[in-house]
C-alpha cells in the first residue's frame, strides 16, 4: 500500500483511496487490518479513504473511513430506499455515498440474447432509480453500475442456452460500446433534458383478426352515420 499511495500522490486526478470493496467488514480482524492499513496511509498522505460494502446491521468498518459507501443490489427503486434508509440510521454523520445502483438485463434474458424490449425495460428502470435519488437530498454521492458490458475470467453459472459465459450485461453500452437506449436516457437525465419516450409492453392479443376488422368497420360507421 506504501509503494501504492508514493507511487500516485502527486497525481491531482486521485481524489480519495479506496481500501476494499465487499470485504468481509463485519469481523474484528477485518475491522483491525483495515485499521492498520489507514494508519500507513494516512501516515503518508492527507486525503480521504473511501470503501463499499453491502453489509448494514453488522457493519464494523464504516467508522474508520470518511467515505463510506453503501452498494445495493434491488431491482427496484423501493428495495434500494430501504436499504439507504436503513444505512442512514446506523450511520447518520457520515457522507451517505451510493456506491452501487443499477440494473442488469443478463439475468432477465432467456435467450442470451439482448432484444429490444430488455433494453427499453432497462432504460425505465435507470430512469426510475435516477429519479428516486435525485429526490433523496441526502444522497451526497451516487454511482451508477456499470458504463458498459465486461468479459470475466470465470464462467457465469445462470447462462441461457445460446449465451456468452463470459460476458456480463449489464452496461449502458454493450461490450463494443455500442450504446443502448439506457446511455440516451441516463445522459438525458444527467444533462436536464428530455427524455425520449420508453416503450415497453408485453402484450399479445390472441383475439382473431376478424374481430378487429368487424369492430374498425363498426367504428367508422358510428362516425358516419
């Protein structure tokens, strides 16, 4: 860590340290490692150290750091309001950072595939939980997960058949940073725009087409009649 923060200080882009993310934060030997390892950073430089954990109830660590962060993991905004609801009670003087929000549209596919309509129901979802923060004015810091779609070394166990092992979805782009529906939308959002309209739908009417044309003719002859 030494050779890490003497390496990187003189950079004026390295705002704050981050020290772990979903450690194992609620042991006391956890909570004394990471205790060690602020002693040498902060023996070595003044900014702030931040870390992310899911854990709330048992959290141990998020009094040694200036920065904490809360990553939740709800596919709907409600679920989210609770967790932070829950962190701003065990931790009401610290900075109350979002460190991990979104929505990913690999487990909602059944064919490995990304079609339209995840894409549009991914975007509502985005556009949900940036409105439910935005409206939070204790919310200091938010962080959106993730920009982009990623390959990982190990395969993924829930794949449809037909999928990528090795590839994740879950970004506003996909993996060749073509941009979905999503990056227009948070973009939108970010710059104060207009947001284009979301269509998602998943209706089929199993009515024969017969009936349509019967009810389209009825209809124009109430208007002419």
């Amino acid at each position: 860590l030494g050779e890490v923060v003497r390496r990187d200080m003189k950079h004026v882009c390295v705002a704050a340290w981050g020290l772990g993310g979903e450690i194992e934060s609620s042991d006391k030997s956890v909570y004394n490692f990471l205790g060690g390892l602020l002693k040498v950073l902060k023996g070595l430089d003044s900014r702030p150290a931040f870390f992310a954990t899911r854990i709330i109830d048992d959290e141990l660590c998020a009094s040694l750091f200036e920065l904490p962060g809360i990553n939740t993991y709800s596919a709907a905004p409600e679920g989210m309001v609770k967790t932070v609801n829950r962190w701003k009670q065990r931790f009401p003087d610290k900075p109350l950072i979002i460190s991990r929000y979104g929505s990913d549209i690999f487990s909602m596919s059944r064919t490995g595939e990304v079609t339209p309509e995840l894409m549009d129901f991914q975007a509502a979802v985005l556009k949900n939980f940036y409105n439910t923060i935005n409206s939070d004015t204790d919310i200091d810091i938010s962080i959106l997960w993730g920009y982009s779609d990623w390959r990982v070394e190990r395969p993924l166990l829930a794949v449809p058949p037909g999928g990528d092992q090795y590839l994740y979805m879950a970004g506003l782009t996909d993996y060749y940073r073509n941009e979905r529906i999503s990056y227009r939308v948070v973009g939108a959002l970010k710059m104060g725009g207009k947001v284009q309209s979301i269509f998602s739908c998943n209706f089929k009417s199993n009515e024969p087409y017969i009936y349509q044309f019967i009810g389209f003719i009825l209809i124009i002859s109430f208007i002419f009649v």
